[in-house]
C-alpha cells in the first residue's frame, strides 16, 4: 500500500524559504520523502523570504541544493518534474500584516483545489529573533487558530540563556498551545541516537546493568573537524556551551539516562527525558571550574594546511573570548545513577569529525585468572557511533587461541549499514516526517528546554562574569585544552579515543 494514503493533505510554509537551510536540508529532505512516498498525495511547498523570485527561478535554485546535498545524489529529470509543481514561492515581509492575508489566501486556494481542510506546517527557518514576530503575525490572521491542524516548527537556539528562553515560552503560550510547537535538534533525528531506546528497551539483557552498580562511568563526545566557516557572526554570540551542551549532547544524554516510559507516546518519553534534565545534579558557582571546561582554538594543521585561529575567522572579533570547546562534567541524582560522572564534550578544529557515547562498566570484582592470562585487560565498555559511521560496540574479553591461556579484549560489532543493506535516512527526513504525523515524541517540550537551559545556566554566568585570559589555548588540529584532560585526570580517568574500530585506550 502506497504510504502517502495514510496522510492528509498537508501545505509546508517555509519562513526564510531563501535561505542556507531550506536550500541545503529541508527541500533535500523532503524531496526524498517525495520519492520514497511519505508525503500526502495532496501536499504544497511554499518558500517565503524577502527576495523577489518567481516560482520557475525558485525551483530552480531548490533543484541545485537538492544535487548538492541529497544522500541519493543528483536528480532525475522526469522525477524532479513530478516534485517540482509542488513548490512555490512568495516575496513578503515577515513583520507585515498583509503579508499573512496573501499567505492566508495561498493555504486557502489549496484548501478549495483539494477539497479538504489540510494541515498547515509554518517552519521557521529565520533568524531567532523573528520567532515571536512571526508567530504573534500568524495567530493575528488566525492561521493558528486550528489547534489539531496547524504547527510551528523552530529551529534551535530557543533562547539565549534560561531567562530569554522562559520569556520566548512566555510569548509563543500567549499565541498557541504547547502542543502545537515543535521544537527542532536535528540530533534527535539521527537514526543511531533513536535507536539508544530501542538498545536499552527491547532487549532484556541490559536493564539489569544498566545503573550505577555496573556503570562506572558515561562519555558523550561530539567532535568537529571543521571551524565556525561561515557562521562567525552567529556563532560569536553562541559558543560551544549554547550551540551543542545545552541541547544536543543533553539530549543524547537523557537518551541515556532516562527511566523505561510506560509507553512511547509522545509526552511520555518526554517526560522521562525531562526527569533526568531536572535529576541533574545543580552546579554551584564556586563549582564551575572543576566541573567546566572552556577553550578556543589557534591557528594550526588541518589534513596538512595551516588553518587560522578562531580570532582570524570572517565575522569574528580579534578579541572574542567565545569558547570553540566546552568539557562539562555532570551527575544525576537519582536511584538509577547516584555519583555516576557523564563527562560531555564538544569543539571545533578537533581531528576528526565524531559524535560516540562511551559507557564504560565497571571492573570485575575479582581477578581469578592468573596475572600472566590477563596482562592485556581492559575494563568491558558499550560503544554507541553516532557519526560518521552508525554502529554499536560491545568490548569484552575473550581467550586468544593456543595451549596457554592468555585474555584479549575483542569487540562484538553491529553495522547499520551491514546489517540493514538500506540507506539510512537524513535526520530531518525523520523530523518532518513526524511534523506532519503530527508526532512530537522527538522535539523538546517547553519545560525540557527550560530544564535544559537551569542546567547550563551556572556555567554560562561564571564564564560571562570572568572572560578567559588564556584564549586560544589549543592548536586546530589537537583535542582541546590540556585543562579538558585534568578534568579527567583529577577523577584518575581519561578522555577514550574516539573514532577508530579496533584501538585500545
């Protein structure tokens, strides 16, 4: 059965329908929701942005990011003709009322050529601080008047801090119901990241280790070979701490930690998510600077260039005290996890691009192999990949063939690709799935983000009221400040290192 018949009729509106992501993930992503039959057999694309541009120069521009950024590749003539018709575009100014009678008057052709009432997806895809603009516009021309039918999707970040963020929450519950905002990470969508839920919840063989008994300790890294290109504007006023810790690597880190839902309704494992942020252990300000790590990096060797420093980046200030790397060690307070240190970390310039979680068990209680059998023995460890490759380690130890006993560790291995033989999907090919499911299981409910923010916020005014004095203080191309690797030093453990199959750390 053709999947789109399960669907209603659908219209996507795109605010900043002109711009970087819409050209390089949203149209990608839905286009192969298109040939993979996911959308509704009734459904419109509409680009709104400040440009003049005609349909035919729109789904032409749309067409170019699509060859460039699709996982399938390059389109096809006879299948992007079929998608094409689809897409529209409409020249407005986002804070001008008769800008949302046109669009308003656009949703209802369709709604007449479709004879049916669809569903209206108003994506936001604009600068942060047109969020309130935009919805306060559209709930003024009652395109948000349907509570069932009509959502807003945002991008991160929401908020600059944990007050802006109460306050945008503020502003949009004035405008519309919880339940109809959909708070984008893509993170969430990554296939490897979902599917930390169903490791830990539909087999058996993990729950009863799966706590502070057997646990020694979490690592959670998400590395970036790349630096700020050409986002230094924004990211001058973001930071590692905001861009990353407080929603990417906090989520991967309630993945972990949560609590087995009852169901997986929506609300349900978001509240279990949510448990966790709130479980998180409060950072005292006399605390920071053993539980918080800050750096930015210099100049130095990337694939054997020479790359500049953070201050040499377009749009950077030659002074900026913007940290590039951030380490934070936290715990949450809980049955489940009392004293369990997850150690998060994330930078740019760093020598790979790589995003793992590391759980680490604890040693066996006793050793009754001789000392001989067992010089090479390492502690048994769970390996999530998130990225580049999808994969899932198990490290244990094994009897190495011969007449003598002698132990390894060896590791147990599950490939996506290998195993599934099936290209894996792009994370916003998931999340606009599930916008239009009208699904919120994998975006973040106003208080999460809220309790996210509570999380970080302590480390976040420390550093703001004592700017670094020692920035840059690491080199592009290494793996961050050497005060990242006394974070662990002072807890006798040590960062693991990531990325590669078979090495030993």
């Amino acid at each position: 059965m053709d999947s789109r018949n399960h669907l209603e009729s659908t219209a996507v509106v795109i605010f900043g329908g002109g711009g970087d992501l819409t050209h390089r993930k949203l149209i990608p992503a839905l286009y192969n929701l298109f040939l993979d039959k996911w959308l509704p057999e009734n459904f419109a694309i509409l680009g709104i942005d400040r440009l003049e541009m005609n349909d035919d120069a729109y789904r032409q521009k749309l067409r170019e990011g699509v060859d460039e950024f699709s996982r399938r590749g390059k389109t096809a003539d006879q299948e992007w003709n079929r998608f094409a018709p689809h897409l529209s575009y409409l020249s407005a100014d986002f804070t001008a009322g008769d800008s949302y009678a046109k669009l308003s008057e656009r949703l209802g052709k369709w709604d007449k050529d479709w004879q049916a009432q669809a569903h209206h997806i108003f994506y936001l895809a604009t600068s942060p601080r047109m969020i309130e603009t935009i919805a306060r516009q559209l709930n003024q021309a009652q395109l948000l008047a349907d509570e069932k039918r009509s959502r807003l999707v945002i991008e991160k970040p929401f908020g600059h801090d944990l007050e802006s963020a109460r306050v945008l929450d503020r502003q949009l519950s004035s405008q519309m119901r919880e339940d109809q905002i959909y708070r984008i990470d893509h993170y969430l969508g990554k296939e490897t990241v979902q599917n930390i839920l169903a490791l830990r919840f539909a087999n058996s063989f993990l729950e009863p280790i799966w706590n502070r008994r057997y646990i020694n300790h979490v690592q959670i890294t998400v590395a970036e070979e790349v630096g700020v290109e050409h986002r230094g504007g924004y990211y001058d006023h973001a930071g590692a701490l905001r861009d990353m810790i407080q929603n990417h690597l906090l989520q991967v880190l309630c993945c972990v930690a949560m609590e087995p839902p009852v169901s997986f309704e929506a609300n349900e494992v978001r509240s279990k998510k949510t448990d966790v942020l709130k479980a998180i252990r409060p950072i005292r300000p006399d605390q920071v600077s053993q539980c918080a790590v800050r750096g930015q990096y210099g100049m130095g060797n990337y694939k054997g260039q020479t790359v500049p420093a953070y201050r040499q980046e377009p749009d950077v200030p030659g002074d900026s005290a913007t940290e590039t790397y951030a380490a934070v060690k936290l715990y949450v307070d809980n049955w489940r996890w009392q004293d369990v240190p997850f150690y998060l970390r994330t930078g740019k310039r760093l020598p790979a691009r790589v995003s793992e979680i590391f759980v680490q068990l604890q040693p066996v209680p006793h050793r009754s192999f001789p000392a001989s059998a067992s010089a090479n023995w390492m502690p048994n460890r769970l390996v999530v990949r998130i990225q580049p490759e999808e994969d899932i380690q198990l490290r244990f130890q094994a009897k190495q063939p011969g007449p003598s006993l002698h132990l390894r560790p060896v590791h147990m291995r599950f490939s996506y690709k290998e195993s599934f033989q099936a290209p894996t999907p792009e994370a916003y090919e998931t999340l606009l799935l599930d916008v239009i499911r009208a699904d919120a299981t994998l975006f973040m409910r106003g208080d999460q983000v809220e309790a996210a923010w509570s999380v970080v916020q302590p480390i976040l005014t420390n550093w703001n009221e004592h700017p670094p004095l020692d920035f840059p203080n690491y080199a592009a191309g290494s793996w961050g400040p050497e005060e990242s690797d006394e974070l662990m030093a002072r807890d006798g453990r040590h960062w693991l290192a990531p990325n590669v199959v078979n090495r030993e750390s």
